[in-house]
C-alpha cells in the first residue's frame, strides 16, 4: 500500500507540474475529467489513491505556477499598477529571486496552516454559521472597499461591471461547456501575453547568483496575516489570491514587493489546503479539485491529516522540481522570441477553447480577452475583473 500511495503522490505531482506549467490547462479541468470518468477510474483504484493525486496535484500546481507567472503575460514596466511584482523583478533580471521568495511563501503556508487545522476544525463551522446568510452583503463590501483603493474608482467599477456583466451573460449559457476556461482565459491569460507582445518586451539575462534577505519578525506577520486573510476569504465563493491579499494588506500593511509575493503566494497554498479541511469541517467544496474529491472519498477527520502528510511531500518535490526548471527557464527565456512564444501559448489556448468549448467558447474567450486587455491598456487592477464571478454569486445569493 506504502508503493501505492507513493505512486499516486508523483502521480499528483507530474499532473500538478503540467497544469501549473502549462498556461490554458487548469487543475480544474483535471478535475472534472477526473468525475467525468470517476466511475471507471475507480473500477481499477481505490478512493484512497485517486484522492491522494488529486491533493498532490493541488499542491504541487500552488508551487510551479509560479514560473508562468514570473516568466508569461509581462505587461509594460512602466505601468506600475498593472505590472505584477514578479514582472517587475523579471526586467530587472531577477527572477530567481521572486521564484525564492514565492516557494518560501508557499512552503511556510503549508506548514502555518497544517500546523494550526486541529485549532481551526471545530471554529469553521461556527464561523461559516456567521456569515453563510450574509455571503451577497459581505462580497459587495469587499468589493466596493477594493474598488474605493483604486487609482482610478470609476474605471475600476466599469471593469468589475463589464466583467461581471459578461460572467452573468456566460453561466445562462446552458449549453456552453466548461463555461470558466475560455472567461478567465481571456481575461488573465490572452489579454495579458498580447500586451505583452504589443509592448515589444526582451525579457533580460537574469542573475543566478541571488542573495535573499528576509527578516523574520516580518516573515511572521505576513504568514499571521495570511491565514488569518485565508480564514476569512476562503469560505466566500468568487474570490482569488489577490482580494485575500487585499485583506492580509488590511491586516498588516505589505511594504514592498517581497512581502507581496510571500503574501500572495503563502495564501494561494494555504487556500488551497483549507478547502480540504473546509470540506470536512462544512461539506462544502470551493473549487474544482475538492469537488472531484467530494466525489470520490468521504472526509473524515483522520483524512485531514493523511492528507496533510501528503501535501508536505508533495511541496518537498515541487521544490526541488521548481528550483531545477527555474535555472532552465533562467537560460533559455532570454534567447527566446518573445512574441513568438505568447503567438504559440495563444494558438494553444484558441484551439484547446474550441475543443472544448466549442463557437460559444470562442466567442467568450474573444470578449473577455477584450475587457482583459481593456483594464489592462487603462492600468486598472486585474484583481477588478473578478466581477466575472463576483457578480454573479451576488445575484445567485440574493434572488
């Protein structure tokens, strides 16, 4: 059984390693090729070691989706809002730094949340209690406080309509499969390498040798920060990494770049990890990797822990797998065409649209590539655009 659930691991892991590495293909989509076949997949497995790859994966994917990031979608540097911090280290050559500095993020998040779940098991539910009545009220405030930080308030709220307008738009469609591949495509994937192309960007040679200073009375206050952030947003349907950040910057002010990307990331895995907790802690599932895991095992509380185990050796791996593909991209992404790269990653994502999603996807993927590029050529916040779910979660909670 040990080999077994060895297997399931790197399994998880390679799975993990190509959605994370591959723009366009998501765990989600994993996930729901995972029940689609649920019913033959378990006729060879048992519950035990698909569950186990699919948390693996889960892991895994917060840790090497950190190399599209840094490397894909650079915006112009002279835009400070819409360049990410990890942009913004990459044209100054120092990637290897923002890499270190989000597996440092993820890695202690793992370890802060895994460390504090038997405290949190039984205050869930009595928090979920709370606030499950209140869930279109609490997402408006949010909202509304994250657009008020914008530079430029009425462009952010024309963006978060627009977006939310065309995701309300989308879900009608019944016929539409895999609605969320095409919509979030667009707006953060597509949108993001064409301006990328449009501004001509020459991704410069990068330095190997990084020297990584972070204070530790500061590393605590961003993981405290974290999770409390993740605590709270994490039960909310429609929210990303960027609102919790928003709120961990709430917390506790970020102050520079470093601190955001050990916030950002911290969050992105300890979210992660909290869904599989909240499924036992609430029976509910808030994203597609635990609805596929909802579908395949029963949670129990000895499951929280086994599982636990699991994402640590699978972080282990994704460290080791990161860091190594990183000094690759490090070499190579200087000497390639950059243009030519995001044309490829577009024709990629296009043609797996039309496989799956068929005209209608197309016609989604163009109109919301559309609005991406719209906020980002007014260098509004990206973060605004996830009206495309919030919008219309608001309108299910209240109807």
């Amino acid at each position: 059984m040990i080999i077994e659930l060895i297997i399931a691991v790197l399994i998880g892991v390679l799975l993990g390693t190509i959605t994370g590495l591959t723009p366009g293909i998501h765990i989600n989509l994993i996930s729901a090729l995972v029940v689609a076949f649920s019913a033959k997949l378990l006729g060879y497995f048992q519950p035990i070691y698909i569950a186990t790859a699919l948390v693996s994966m889960a892991i895994t994917h917060t840790f090497l989706d950190v190399l599209p990031t840094t490397f894909l979608g650079v915006a112009d540097s002279e835009n400070a809002i819409s360049t990410l911090p990890s942009h913004k280290l990459l044209l100054e050559g120092k990637a290897k730094e923002s890499i270190i500095l989000a597996l440092v993020g993820s890695f202690l998040g793992l370890i802060s949340i895994i460390i504090v779940s038997p405290i949190i098991l039984n205050l869930i539910p009595k928090f979920y209690d709370l606030i499950k009545d209140h869930v279109a009220k609490i997402l408006i405030i949010l909202s509304a406080i994250i657009i008020y930080q914008s530079k430029d308030k009425k462009l952010a709220l024309t963006i978060f309509v627009l977006s939310g307008v065309l995701g309300i738009l989308t879900f009608s469609l019944k016929t539409l499969t895999q609605p969320l591949f095409p919509m979030l495509s667009g707006l953060f994937g597509i949108s993001a390498l064409i301006i990328g192309m449009k501004n001509k960007i020459t991704i410069p040679k990068q330095k190997e040798n990084i020297k990584i200073n972070i204070k530790k009375s500061s590393l605590l206050k961003n993981l405290s920060s974290s999770i409390l952030a993740s605590l709270f947003t994490s039960f909310l349907p429609g929210l990303t990494s960027s609102h919790t950040t928003a709120v961990a910057s709430a917390i506790n002010k970020i102050e520079d770049n470093k601190d955001y990307i050990i916030i950002n990331n911290s969050i992105t895995t300890i979210s992660m990890f909290l869904s599989v907790v909240a499924l036992y802690s609430i029976e509910k599932a808030r994203n597609g990797v635990i609805v596929a895991l909802s579908n395949i095992i029963t949670i129990s509380k000895m499951h929280i822990f086994f599982f636990a185990s699991v994402a640590l050796v699978a972080a282990f791996v994704s460290i080791f797998l990161t860091l190594k593909i990183t000094s690759l991209f490090i070499k190579i992404f200087p000497k390639l065409n950059y243009r030519i790269l995001c044309l490829l990653i577009i024709s990629f994502i296009c043609m797996l649209t039309s496989y799956i999603s068929g005209f209608l996807g197309i016609l989604v993927l163009f109109v919301s590539t559309l609005i991406g590029i719209a906020a980002l050529l007014l260098d509004i916040e990206r973060t605004h655009l996830m009206g495309v779910l919030i919008l219309p979660i608001i309108f299910y909670f209240m109807l």
